[in-house]
C-alpha cells in the first residue's frame, strides 16, 4: 500500500528506510490535499472511519490484507506541505 500512494502523489520520500514505523512524504501541491488521499485509499479498498478537516487527520477502518492473515489499519496526519503516515497492523486467525 504504501507504495501505491507514494507513486500516485506528486511526491518526494522524506524518510523510507527498513526500520523507519513512518512514511513522511513532501508535497508540493496541496490543494485539496485530503481529498485526493481519501480517493487514492478509496481506490484500493480502504474505508475512512475518522476524518477531521481542522485537523487534517484521518483514520482507515481495518482492510485484510489480500492473500494474507493480517489487517491494517492506516492513519494519516498532513502538516502544511508534509503528509505522515502510520499504520497499526492486526494478526487474524489461528497460529
């Protein structure tokens, strides 16, 4: 997922490393900012469970993950031209 979203912004990766628990992107157009994310999650699958425009937070609902036990959940913060994203991932079924 976070790949799709990195290509489909008009963006710069600020900080994608192995063990970074963040996705800090740089935009350089931020009109209408939050409405394009919640198209681009839209289009893969994702529910908006959260969203506060003053704020310019949202939250996803849990998405399983295709071919995979596992559920995600993203949050997404912007601050002026930077847009954070964290996720919390869920184990599902029996181990």
């Amino acid at each position: 997922m976070k790949y799709i979203i990195l290509f489909l912004l008009p963006s710069v990766a600020l900080s994608q490393q192995k063990k970074d628990t963040k996705i800090s992107v740089a935009i350089a157009d931020t009109t209408n900012i939050l409405n394009k994310i919640s198209a681009v999650l839209f289009e893969n699958g994702y529910t908006i469970e959260e969203k506060n425009d003053q704020l310019k937070h949202f939250v996803t609902k849990r998405k399983t993950l295709k071919q995979s036990s596992t559920d995600l959940v993203l949050r997404i913060l912007v601050k002026d031209s930077i847009v954070v994203m964290t996720g919390v991932m869920y184990s599902i079924g029996n181990f």
